[in-house]
C-alpha cells in the first residue's frame, strides 16, 4: 500500500516554471527529478481514467520505480539512492521497503567496487604491447 503525503502531485520541475533555478525544483538531482515526473505523469493518467487515488497512486509508484537508475556503476547507484531516500521521505514507500531498496544498493556498489580494472584499449593507450613470449632470465 503506498502512503501519500500530498495525494495531488509531488513537488516536481515541471510544475513551476521551464527556466526555475535549481533550488526551486523538487531535487537539484536530476535522477530524481526524472522519478518524480514519471510519478505524476502516471498518476495523473489514472486518475483520468478511473478516478480511483489508491489505483492511481499504485500506479505512479510502478511508474516512479521503473523511471530510477539501474544498479549499475556508481554515479546511477548513488542515484538510485536518491530516488529511494526521497520516496522514502516523502511516503511514497514505506520504510521497509525503502530499507530493501538499500540493500540492494549496497550489493551493487560492492560488486563494483569489486570489478576489476577496465581492459578497455583507451585506458591502455600509453602502455606499450607485448607480443609474444617474455623474454627468458639469464641465470648468472
């Protein structure tokens, strides 16, 4: 069941104006800010077509989650993160939720801490290549 603290629309850049200053939007995130439109596009949708708050609230959730970052690489998890303190804070979610939500977030961020060092061709552009064998040690 989600919890709603302003049933109407959540505090979003789309709601003011175009050109508003970073610090009058709902987040200075912009993954955030991404959520929170997809929650009221959504919500408002369903309530135009049912009129029923708690199918449409249900459904700005669905809409909400499917917009945050995937787990993957750091900046998307301290992200999503952040799609899941604010949806926590405002009651979107409720806490234990939120509080799996987390955890997964800190699976993730371990498994890349974890990875080992990218073999991408540019990060080794000043390292010269060997090819072939090395060369044998002379036993003195």
């Amino acid at each position: 069941m989600t919890k709603m603290t302003n049933p109407d629309h959540l505090a979003s850049p789309a709601a003011a104006d175009p050109d508003a200053h970073a610090s009058e939007r709902a987040s200075n995130n912009a993954a955030v800010n991404r959520c929170i439109r997809a929650w009221n596009r959504a919500h408002h949708i369903e309530l135009a077509k049912s009129k029923d708050r708690r199918n449409a609230d249900a459904q700005a959730l669905q809409a909400y989650c499917r917009a945050m970052p995937p787990l993957a690489g750091v900046e998307n998890i301290r992200d999503f993160i952040a799609c899941v303190a604010y949806a926590s804070l405002t009651g979107l979610i409720m806490h234990s939720t939120a509080e799996h939500h987390f955890q997964a977030a800190k699976i993730a961020l371990g498994a890349v801490r974890h990875q080992p060092k990218s073999h991408d061709p540019a990060s080794l552009a000043g390292t010269p290549k060997r090819l072939g064998r090395p060369p044998k040690e002379e036993n003195k």
